[in-house]
C-alpha cells in the first residue's frame, strides 16, 4: 500500500539569486534544510527531492511540437 501524501513543498530557486549568498550562508541554509530532511525521515514521513534544470535549459511542448 502507498503512504498517502500528506504535505507538498516546491521550492523555487532564481540562479540570479544564488549568488547572493556568501559560502558561509549557504552553509547555513543547507544545514536547516538537512534538519528538516532529519525530522521527516526520522517520523517515519515518506521524503523524496528532485532537482530541476534551470529555466535557460528547458524546452516546451505545444501542441505537438517542441
């Protein structure tokens, strides 16, 4: 039997934005993230993380055509 879904989080990352952070920044903002990853795996939550490419590298379908 599948778990049933019960939260969504979709996070938007702006490439032009990243560079705004210094090292030591994204140091911290991993480190919550992997806190947060930590506390659902370790309720027993279903995680999964999928990484999208860029918007520069992304092609669309219309109508039968790309």
């Amino acid at each position: 039997m599948t778990p049933e879904m019960k939260y969504v989080a979709m996070i938007y990352g702006n490439p032009a934005n990243r560079d705004l952070f210094t090292a030591e920044e994204w140091l911290k903002v991993l480190a919550m993230q992997e806190a947060c990853n930590e506390m659902c795996r370790s309720s027993g939550e279903p995680l999964e993380a999928y990484g999208l490419e860029n918007a520069a590298g992304r092609c669309s379908a219309h109508h039968g055509t790309v």
